[in-house]
C-alpha cells in the first residue's frame, strides 16, 4: 500500500523540499531473495526519473544478473541514443573492473575488491553519479577486504545528492546503523529448497 | 552471493530440464520495502529473456510506481519496435482496469478487485502470458473482495509455464503454502520514520 505521511515532523531543521532531497542510503539485507532486485527495481525508477546510474558489482562469478544487467544496457541506450531516462554505467569486479588497468590482477579478489571501493570513493568525492547500486557490497566488507569504519565515513559525508543502495547478506552492523533505510529480506521458502535449479528469466 | 547447487535431488520423476523448466508462484511479503521493487526486478530479468510480461496493480491510486510504470513502458516499446526483449502490458485498477467496459465502476473497488481477478484468471487459462505481477493482490484478498481458495486453487491448477508472482503486506496463509517462492520483507528502518517525505526516483 502506499506509505503514508510522515508519523512525525523531525526537528532537523530542513524545509520539507530540503528533507525530500535528501541523499537515502538503503541497505538491503538477509538470507532471502530479492536484495539485490530489489535494488535493480529502484535503479529503474530511478533511470525513468533520469538519474544518472552506476552498478558496481563485487561478485566473482560473471554468469549472475546477466538479465539485469542487459536490460540495463538496453536502457543506458535509450538515453544516449533517445534522450530517455538517465545514463547507465554497469561494472563487475568477476571480469575485471573496466577501468583496471592489470586485468590480470583479478585474480587478487581482495585486491580487486578493494580497488572496486577505492573507485566508488572517488566518484562519490566527484559526485560523477546519482544513484549507486554496490551489489553484494557486503561481502567484502564482512571478510576484512574493505574496512567497514572508512565505507561509513565516506558514505555518511559523501557531497551533494547521491543516493547509495547495497546489497548483501549480514550487513554489518555499523553499517545499518548509517543507513536510512534498511530492509531484510528473510526467506520463508525457495524453489531450491525443493530442489529446483535456477532457469532462464527468473534466476538470471 | 550466487546460489549453490539444490541441497537434495527432489524424488518427484523430473528430469532437471522439466524441473528447470516449473514455472514459478511467488510471494513478496512483509511490512518492509521493497516488496514491489523485487518484483518488478524480476520483471525485468523476465523482459530480457523475452517473456511476455502482464503487470496488473490493485492500488487506487495512481500516482505510486509511475516510475517503473514509464520504464516498462519504455521496456515494452524496445519490444514492439526493436524485437529487443518482451512484451510488456501494465494494467491499473486505480485508473480503471483498461478493458473494462464501464470505467465509472471503479468506484466500487471490491467489484474492480474482482474484475481484476477473473480477468487474470481467464488470462491463466488461455496462457496469454509468461510473466504476471499481480501487485498489492494481497489487500484485496485480506479484505474478502477476492476469494483466497479461488485464487490458491486457479494458480496451483494453471496451465503452462506461467510465472506469477504477488506482493502485499500479511500474505494469506494458503497462499503462502501454495507458492514456491516466499520472502518476507521485514522493515529494519524507514527513512519515514525519521519524518521524511518520499522523493522522486526513489519512491516513485
């Protein structure tokens, strides 16, 4: 249903129209399906509102998400060629991140894992994007490749408007604690369970 | 991170191609966001692989999901003018069910519910589509304007490969018990609680 009006009017001192612009850091989280789709279904919103957008992918397999990710590119072309929607940009550390100079350095997950972060932080200093979508973010952050206290700082006092969506399983605490909105996806019940494999159009 | 292989070869005389191959009742639940979000990211991985997509909305109003409304529009149109991906219908109760014959009927919204419903029946029965989102259908089942076992039992019987997936808050029971496929998504914080208003791009 839709959401309805605020339950309080916050003593932040912003105007209304200041609040509604600001910047949301969403986390989506948990053992469920559905985190990092979630976060593709509001990167569509936000390429119709023409927001320009950027996925930055920290998975080592390249075979997931291909759906998204030429659906995507198919929209990043309605920009460019149209007008329509924002631009898009779609970047995977699995097959080297495009603007690594040694792709053979991916082997060094950690490495490249830290790279991927090192990137994000820069545009973010340059406010390059409006919309970031750090899919399986989590990951890296939990196993010690990226430090979790330098991510907060620098999302929490990122410039300008940029909203930030990451995904991943067990966001790490200090990490909800900076975002805004935060929402766990808890499985109830899943085809594998069953022992269903993935098929075309729905796992990927 | 990327799912691993099914945890036991169910014993139900598939073959993994005819099991790969079961078309899909899901269900996104839950007083957290993202519910309709992850559907229509579904949506879109079904769109890439080229499925037929029907989104049909059982909200009154019209201005939520406009963006992903506009972008699946955009999706439907690379379809019909490109071959790129599938077709795309998005149906609205709120505006009045576009093949309804009396559009002042919709004030009735128990009566539009159940028109919504027993079209999408009859859509099930003919196979017109490949991928349905029924979105919000929960209500109006909780509110009696729909029958739950009417609805478990047209989905379970339906004919096909016919992936349908349906949001809303507090999913029936037999619904949950019907679908392979249930997330939950629990609402860990909301930036509304914090007295914020909704923005463009990111909440519709």
């Amino acid at each position: 249903m839709p959401q309805g009006r605020p339950t309080r009017i916050p003593d932040d001192g912003l105007t209304t129209r200041a609040r509604r612009n600001t910047a949301v850091l969403a986390v989506h989280t948990g053992a469920g399906k559905g985190k990092s789709t979630a976060a593709f279904g509001m990167a569509l919103r936000a390429w119709n509102a023409g927001l320009d957008i950027a996925v930055f992918q920290f998975v080592k397999s390249a075979k997931w998400k291909v759906g998204e990710e030429a659906a995507f590119r198919q929209l990043g072309r309605l920009h460019d060629d149209h007008g329509t929607g924002g631009p898009v940009q779609w970047h995977k550390m699995g097959a080297g991140w495009s603007w690594a100079r040694k792709p053979g350095s991916v082997a060094d997950h950690a490495a490249a894992a830290a790279d991927g972060w090192a990137e994000i932080a820069r545009r973010l200093a340059a406010q390059q994007h409006d919309f970031y979508v750090l899919d399986e973010f989590t990951y890296p952050l939990n196993w010690g490749w990226v430090d979790v206290g330098e991510v907060v700082d620098t999302l929490l006092g990122r410039p300008g408007r940029q909203h930030v969506v990451i995904t991943g399983r067990d966001a790490p605490p200090r990490l909800i604690q900076a975002a805004d909105l935060v929402t766990e996806m808890a499985k109830v019940k899943h085809p594998m369970d069953a022992g269903r494999k993935g098929q075309k159009g729905i796992e990927w």
